[in-house]
C-alpha cells in the first residue's frame, strides 16, 4: 500500500491520470487522492535522484532568455506579476518588516529573491538546476544548488523562508519543513504558495488541469492538507488564503481541448501570457461564483518559545 505523505494514511486506488501535457514527459501518470488529508499524490512513487528527468533543458523556470525581443516582453510581464505578489499573500506579510534573512526554496531564475533582495533582504536562495542557480549567482546572490535535504543551512539563522510553487515539486514535504523549521529564527515565517488542489477548477477539468503538472507536481495541496503539513512540521499560527491566478482557467481549457501546450515558449508564449491576464476580472468573477481560486497561499510561524511543538 502507498501512504499518504502528509497524514500517512492507506492511498485508495487513482482518481485522476494524465500525460506530460507541459512537457511531454514519456509515459502516463496518476493521482490517488487521501480520504483523511484530501491531498493528492502522483503515482508512481519516484526516489529523488529520478526527479531531475522530469525537467528538460528548456523548463521555463530554469530558463534564461537571450533573445531581445522576448527577453523585453517577458521582463515586463515578470515586474507586473512582482508588484502584484507583493501586494497579496504571501508576500504581504513582509511589508511592514524589517528587511533581513530571507530564504527562498525552489528559486527558478531567482527572480522572487531578487525582487527581494532589492528590497534590503539578504537572500539565499535553494536551487537543484545547475543552469538555474549558475544565474542567480550572475544576479549577485547566495544560491545553493542542491535540495533541502542534500545541503546545508544556518540554524535558527532566517526570519522567514518561501516556498512559492516548490512545495508541491517536493517527495516528502513535511520533511522539507522541518529542514525549513530549523533553518529559521524562533518566531521566523514561512510562506507558501502552490496550486490549489480544492479549487473548482482542478474538480472540473481533472487531469487536463493546466497546474496538474505531472509528474513533477509530486504532492498535491487543498487546504487541510497544507495546514496539516504545516502543523506536523512544528508550525503554528496558519493563516491560509486563496487568489486567483492569470494562466489557469485559460491553459485548462487549451489542455482540454488541444491536449498539450500549444505555446511552450519564446514570443508565443509571453504574448499568450500577456491575453491571459486581459482576462483576469472574468476568472476572478468565477472564482467567487463557483469556489475557490486556483491558488493556495499559507502564511505560518515557527513558535517563538524553543522546543514548542504544534499538533498534527
């Protein structure tokens, strides 16, 4: 029997089943869903030195862009996303803090820890792409290349720590928040953003959901799942939220329809970007009607008082 990686729970049989529509990863894939935790988990299980094959050389995230044209377009749409993230959860809570350590788990480019960073946070950021964390490097920045689990971190030393979209690419994530939980100051935050696996859009489209992702989205988070983890990892204090993101609702429907990307990349795939998010109001508007948005924020504190323990 698989277990569930947050509750431990007996997984049921599959629910949900895809290919690789993002990146056509061979073979097809599945997701059994926990009757306790509600989270999902893709199956088959895969040890961490087979992840890497799931992310070819030209996945967006790891990307660096050369040519002009794109590289002009693309850094515009990246300033408007970063001045709207700054201003909803999780990013939020940061406002009104002093700057100081920052880590931030997942970095893609690095462009989160470099908005950051501009802001007066001293950042490191964790990156397993050699590619990827060779750039953050180049922007001026800490990063360690490797996971959680394979590199090393101050204790008690950071006053929050981010996971935006990179929780859901981890095997066994309350492990990951542990690592996180002691990396952190007493009273240090961590903030976490990843698809909402509760949301009306993941219960209508199944697997053609656009942030399905599989096989690298491993564990799949509604919001008592994330909470749990969170909890069972040491944290209290959990606040969660959900908003609405710009390129759901519309790379479902071409998923559906098309069955794959029809943009992966280059100009088509920032202008495609670009109409999306001309129809943000509308899929805010369903969103309210209908449930929840297609993303789950949490906001949570290691406990200021050593040695506290939360309850699963």
């Amino acid at each position: 029997m698989v277990a569930c990686p947050i509750c431990s729970t007996s997984l049921p049989a599959a629910r949900i089943a895809s290919a690789d529509r993002g990146n056509a990863t061979p073979g097809r894939f599945e997701v059994a869903v926990c009757t306790e935790c509600g989270a999902g988990v893709t199956l088959p299980l895969v040890s961490p030195g087979d992840l890497a094959a799931f992310y070819p050389p030209g996945y967006g995230p790891h990307t660096q862009l050369d040519r002009p044209i794109v590289a002009l377009i693309s850094t515009a749409i990246r300033r408007w996303q970063g001045r709207r993230s700054r201003r909803r959860p999780p990013l939020v809570v940061l406002r009104d803090r002093p700057p100081g350590r920052g880590l931030d788990v997942g970095a893609g480019r690095g462009d989160s820890s470099a908005m950051l960073a501009a802001r007066g946070w001293h950042m490191t950021a964790v990156e397993p792409s050699t590619a990827a964390a060779a750039h953050i490097r180049a922007r001026g920045l800490d990063a360690r290349e490797g996971v959680l689990g394979t590199i090393e971190l101050d204790s008690a030393e950071y006053d929050f720590a981010l996971f935006e979209h990179s929780l859901e690419h981890t095997i066994d994530p309350v492990a990951d928040l542990q690592r996180v939980h002691a990396a952190l100051k007493p009273g240090g935050l961590v903030l976490v953003s990843v698809p909402n696996f509760g949301s009306w859009q993941r219960r209508l489209f199944g697997g053609a959901w656009y942030h399905l992702d599989l096989p690298r989205h491993r564990v799949h988070f509604a919001g008592p799942a994330l909470e749990r983890a969170l909890r069972t990892a040491g944290f209290d204090e959990v606040v969660l939220a959900r908003s609405s993101s710009t390129v759901g609702l519309p790379a479902s429907l071409q998923y559906l329809v098309a069955g794959r990307c029809l943009f992966p990349d280059g100009i088509g795939l920032r202008v495609a970007t670009g109409l999306c998010a001309l129809g943000l109001p509308l899929v805010v508007a369903l969103d309210r009607l209908l449930g929840e948005g297609d993303t789950l924020h949490a906001v949570a504190r290691r406990p200021a008082t050593t040695g506290a323990r939360a309850v699963p």
